[in-house]
C-alpha cells in the first residue's frame, strides 16, 4: 500500500487532500500540531496514522519521519502542506512575526523535505509543496507571507533539480483562494468581493480542487512531471486588469 504524509491535515485543504489519498487506496500519515482538531479529523478514518508534531520544531520533524518508518516502513509522497497566515503591513511587521511565518511556511518545508528524503528516494517518490498565489504576484500586507510562499516556489525548483537523479520528483501548487479557516481569518468581505472579480471563474476554489491537482502530482499518472508550479487558482494568476468591465 502507498504512503502519503500530508502536513497540515487536521483540516482545509491537507483534510481534503487526505480523504482523496484514501480514496486512491492509499495510507496516510496525517501531522497536525493541532491535537484536537487532528483526533476529530483522523476519528473514523481507516489507514491514517494522526501524528500531533510542530514542522517548525526541529526535533518533532525527526519524531515524524521516525513515526512514520515505524508504521509503515516506507513513504512515497510528502505533502507539505502546513501554512500560518499572518498579513500586515511592513512597517508593523516585527521580526518576530516575520520569524513565526518563515518557521512554518519556509523552515518547515525544507526541514521535512530533507528528512524524508531518504525514504521518498527508496521508493522514489514525490513531494508536492503548497506554496500560494500569493507567492507568485505580490499584493498589500503580505511581506512575510507572500515571500515565505515565492521561496517555497524556489525551493520546489532546488529540489527537483538535485532530487530528479534519485527518481524522486518535486513539484509546487500554488492555491487561489480557498474558504478554509486560515483563508477567511485574514479575509473580509472586500477582499473576498476583489477576488471574485480578478478570478476569470469568477469564485473561490474548493479544498477538493485543490486536493485533485495534489494527489494527481503524487500519482503515477504525473510520473514525468517535476519541476513543475501549477496554480489552482481560476485563472487568477494568468490574467490583467479589466475583467469586471468585460463581463458587463
Ligand atoms: N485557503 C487559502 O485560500 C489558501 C490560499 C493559498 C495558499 N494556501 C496554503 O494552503 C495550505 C493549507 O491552507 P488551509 O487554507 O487549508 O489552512 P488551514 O488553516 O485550514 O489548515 C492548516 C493546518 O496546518 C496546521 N499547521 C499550521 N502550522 C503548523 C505547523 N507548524 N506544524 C504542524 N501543523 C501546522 C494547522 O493547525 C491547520 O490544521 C497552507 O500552506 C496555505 O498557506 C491556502
């Protein structure tokens, strides 16, 4: 049976993205630091391993990787999925804030990828890391997160070029807006009236088309993909101004 760690799967799109692997006949390690959430979410699932561990703390990503070898001995996609979203503006944003997005959203992806490296070139496998649009176009309040997400993108391109000898390939998706909890706790309802209107499908995404396009990039069906940024974003990365006075 395949195995999928998916960081970030207590809920949004790492949830979605899990219950899609399963769906594929796949097992999955679900890490989460929130262990309530985590518990509820992994409740009722079969072939999940709910391993409640911080990607930002160094020691818990040893934890995890050793987890995960003492439940199924092997691993063959790392999602790498678990974000903060902190938006403000430059001059508000302390280093400590800068600090606190780049721990999870930067420093968390590096340090996961390189620890499960070995397993992932065993079996040759894949990683897909979870960056944003928000990493490919810039936009107000978002210093930190925004570059802590065009790094990731860089990162996906580092990888890929070291790891394809190994067989193991690495891509980025990039997510539009998606109505999950990290989403609308730094979305108003002005921001969410923009964004329908910069978005040619003219709506948010689902965690479920974000999902798709994740397990796809994992699946054999991708096997000559890597490299790779794909926005899953309704077309919003793709397009300039205008589209509102197009539409009427
Ligand atoms: N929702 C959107 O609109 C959107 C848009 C672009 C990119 N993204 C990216 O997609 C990813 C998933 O976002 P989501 O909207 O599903 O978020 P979410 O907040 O609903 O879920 C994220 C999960 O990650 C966990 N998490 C956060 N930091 C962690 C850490 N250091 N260690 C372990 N777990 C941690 C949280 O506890 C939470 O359960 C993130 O990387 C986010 O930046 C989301």
């Amino acid at each position: 049976m395949k195995t999928a760690l998916v960081t970030g799967a207590a809920r949004g799109i790492g949830l979605a993205t899990t219950k899609l692997f399963l769906a594929e006949g796949w097992r999955v390690a679900m890490v989460d630091r929130d262990g309530d959430e985590l518990a509820k979410a992994a409740e009722g699932l079969s072939n999940v391993k709910a391993i409640c561990r911080d990607v930002s703390v160094g020691q818990d990503v040893g934890a995890i990787i050793a987890e995960v070898t003492e439940w199924a001995g092997q691993l063959d996609a790392l999602v790498n999925n678990a974000g903060v979203a902190d938006f403000g503006p430059i001059d508000e944003t302390d280093f400590a804030r800068w600090r606190t997005v780049m721990d999870t959203n930067l420093d968390g992806v590096f340090r996961m990828s390189q620890a499960a490296a070995p397993l992932l070139k065993r079996a040759k496998g894949a990683v897909v890391n979870i960056a944003s649009i928000s990493g490919l176009r810039a936009s107000t309040l978002r210093v930190a997160y925004g570059t802590s997400k065009a790094a990731v993108i860089h990162m996906t391109k580092q990888q890929a070029a070291e790891w394809g000898e190994f067989g193991v390939r690495v891509n980025c998706v990039c997510p539009g807006p998606v109505r999950t909890k990290l989403a609308m706790a730094v979305h108003s309802q002005d921001i969410i009236d923009a964004y329908h209107d910069a978005i040619p499908l003219g709506r948010y995404g689902t965690e479920d088309e974000l999902g798709n396009v994740i397990t796809f990039l994992c699946s054999d069906k991708a096997s000559y993909v890597t490299g790779q940024v794909i926005a899953v974003d309704g077309g919003f990365e793709s397009t300039g101004i205008g589209l509102p006075s197009l539409r009427s």
